[in-house]
C-alpha cells in the first residue's frame, strides 16, 4: 500500500476508517496516536529530512549552549576562531570537567551533553565573538492542526500512516491489528534508511571527470 497526499487532517480521517471506529473516545485520541508516530519515527530515522543546521554569532563565554528546540542527536559541530574552522568533539561531561577544572579559558576544542537541554563548551571560550555551526537531527514540528504537513506528509507519508495506526492498534489492544501494523511499519522503516545509507554512499563517493 502506498499513501499519497496524506496530512495531517487526511490521518484524522484515515485511522479511524482502517480501525471501523466512530465512537468519540477514540477520535479524542487520534492527536496522540499522531504525536506518539512522530517520536517513534525521529528515533528510528536518521533521514535527511530530519537533519537541520543551525548557525550563531558567537558562542556564550560561560560555556554553556543550549540546544535547538527538538534537536535529538548532534551531526557535527564546529566554531570558527581567526578565520579558521575549529571542530568540537564529543566527549564525556566529566571528562571535560576533569581536563578543565576551576575557569579554564580558552579556544573552544570539545563539546559534552550539559542536560537535557544545554551543552558544554570547554574549554571556556576566551572571547565574544566566536561563532559556530551545529548540525543535528530533529524531530519535526508537530503535526497540529495549525501545522498540517511537515517533511514526513510530503516526502515518507506511509510510514506515518503505518506508525499512527501502530498506535492506535496498540490503544484498542487488537493483537493481530498489532501485528499488521507492526509489520508494514517495520518495512517502511527499512525502505527510508535503505534510501539514507544509498545517500551517505554516494556523498563518499569520488568521481572522476574524463
């Protein structure tokens, strides 16, 4: 099956019609079933359209950075220091307080996971001014309905029919709708990171001009 078209005000119409179900406490849950699809997607799919860039002026000299709205999981990151693209690595967060202790300044070389919410810059950076460049994937914006279609609507809107209906199978406890729906997801699932690793593939590639 292949879904064409479908947004978010065509998925309130759809899942209820695949499950046979009128009655309003299942269509007071249809927004979960979206939202909950949503996150099970951006965990399991590292896809281009997830990925975004974000850029800054300088980075804060108390070291500490706070994360997009809806980052998941760091890319790359780097920051540029007299004209020089600097790149941070990922380390522990102990790590970086132990080889940086007390108020240790300097030219920014690694980055750790603050909390939920910040990162860590270290060593400190030792002036305004520097600025950086994060990529990252993202959970998409919400689907709502004051935001109807995102990448996943235009670009992979079978795996999120196939995962809305995975959780609304799992609300109504119906095994073999589970398992239905399990399946078709998993292989939709399967088709998007084939189409990703197709991708980083062919952007390693060299090629070379007669």
């Amino acid at each position: 099956m292949t879904a064409q078209n479908i947004d978010y005000t065509k998925l309130l119409t759809l899942i209820p019609s695949f499950f046979e179900r009128q009655d309003q406490a299942f269509y007071d849950e249809l927004p979960t079933f979206i939202t909950l699809a949503e996150n099970r997607i951006a965990a399991a799919c590292k896809q281009q359209g997830f990925r975004t860039v974000v850029t800054g002026a300088s980075l804060p000299t108390n070291g500490v950075l706070a994360k997009p709205s809806w980052w998941r999981e760091t890319i790359g990151f780097n920051c540029t220091v007299n004209d020089e693209r600097v790149t941070l690595f990922l380390r522990d967060y102990q790590y970086l307080r132990s080889m940086y202790p007390g108020t240790a300044t300097g030219t920014p070389r690694y980055y750790a996971d603050y909390d939920a919410e910040h990162f860590l810059i270290a060593p400190t950076p030792n002036a305004t001014g520097i600025p950086f460049e994060l990529t990252y994937f993202a959970r998409l914006d919400p689907l709502s309905g004051s935001n109807t279609s995102n990448w996943l609507t235009l670009n992979a809107p079978q795996i999120l029919l196939y995962a809305s209906n995975l959780e609304a199978a799992l609300f109504v406890r119906n095994q073999e709708d589970i398992a239905r729906w399990t399946l078709l997801y998993n292989e939709a699932k399967k088709e998007i990171q084939g189409e990703n690793q197709e991708r980083l593939a062919d952007s390693s590639e060299i090629v070379s001009r007669a």
